[in-house]
C-alpha cells in the first residue's frame, strides 16, 4: 500500500483547506491527514486525490469531497470508544476516518460490490470497522444501540429507524432532501423527542430504500 512523500505532502495541503473552510476539530483534520485517501479511488483519479472533491467509485455512488466528510465527522462529536453506525461504507474512507479517531464502528452497504471491495480494503488497513451487507435504512438493531448514527447518502426524511437505535444523548447527521440535501444534526433527548439542527447545503447520491443489490 505506497503512500508516499507527495501523497502526504499533498494530505497536509488538503488538512490546511479543510482548516480555512472551518473545520475547527483537530481529530478529525489529523485523521484525514494520515489516511492515503488515494488508495480509497479509482487510479484513473490518482493525480486529484487530495482535492476536495467527490469521486465516482461505481455502482453509482461517490466518495465524498473530504470537506464533506470532516465536516460530517466534526457534528457527530466522535469520542474514543463510540459505537458508531454508518449507512452508506462506500469506499471505505468514512469510516476509516472514525476507526482512526477511535470509535467502534459498525458499517452497512447495500451495493454487494462495493461492500466487497471496501471490507478487504479495511482489513489491509487492519482497521476494527465491521461491515456488513444490507439495507441500510434499517440499520443494525441486533447491535443497537449507538452513540452516534452517521448517513453518508441523500435521504428524503429524518430515518425514524435509525434514531430508534440511537442512545438517549446520541447523535445522527445526516444529509436530508432530493436534489441538493441539508445537513442536519439530530440529538436524541429523550425516547420520545429529538432536537434538530442544520448545518449547510449539500449533494449526495440518494439514499434507496430497498433490498441490499448484488
């Protein structure tokens, strides 16, 4: 796995964009600095890695411009140790930013190909992230609950699902609407209410709400 003088010279530019664009959490830019984003991508985008932008991965998803992903990680308030439930692996690079800072996570993917491809892509990393292959809009109830819930793909509505599986205090971001989405940030109260707040304007491939393809 080559990561090289330039890759991380070229991670420490991007910690430095990340941190003019507002990204205040130092855990969350250390993390992003040690992870070969590169490594993450088609090689046909090697040169534009550590740009802060997104990237077609297949099967019709992205992996987030890191921005969006800093930004995501730095609303959920990761503590060492968190339980945390991912929808949406992806590639991978979400939530080896969340192992990286020391939670326990626990992530779902509905596209079979890319849940293959990133569960070994995490194993050669050594990383503690457990995958698993399905429909994350139920989330994970055999494993709940979670301190904090992260949706890494456009959903049309607050998933009344995943907050069930929160801890009463726990967290969930996530991107809401068609189109462009707003990030909002969902605190569980209590059993029975929620806080919500927003967060700015984003795109996301949609979340869909169907069995797990492959």
């Amino acid at each position: 796995m080559l990561d090289s003088y330039k890759h991380k010279g070229l991670r420490k530019k991007l910690v430095e964009e990340l941190g003019q664009k507002g990204i205040e959490d130092e855990r969350v830019l250390k993390a992003i600095g040690e992870i070969p984003r590169h490594l993450f991508i088609d090689s046909s985008f090697l040169e534009y890695a550590y740009q802060d932008k997104a990237f077609n991965i297949g099967e019709g998803q992205t992996i987030s411009q890191p921005y969006t992903v800093a930004i995501q990680t730095q609303l959920l308030d990761v503590q060492a140790a968190d339980k945390i439930l991912e929808v949406g692996t992806g590639s991978g690079y979400q939530a080896r930013v969340l192992d990286l800072m020391g939670a326990r996570v626990y992530s779902v993917e509905r596209q079979r190909p890319l849940f293959l491809k990133a569960k070994k892509l995490l194993g050669d990393f050594k990383s503690t992230v457990r995958c698993f292959y399905g429909d994350g809009y139920a989330g994970l109830p055999a494993y709940q609950p979670f301190d904090k819930v992260i949706v890494t793909c456009g959903a049309p509505y607050i998933p009344e699902a995943l907050v069930a599986q929160l801890k009463v205090g726990g967290i969930l971001v996530v991107p809401i609407g068609d189109d462009q989405q707003t990030m909002v940030r969902v605190k569980k109260e209590s059993e029975s209410e929620i806080s919500v707040s927003e967060h700015g304007n984003f795109r996301f491939v949609p979340m869909l709400e169907e069995k797990a393809k492959g």
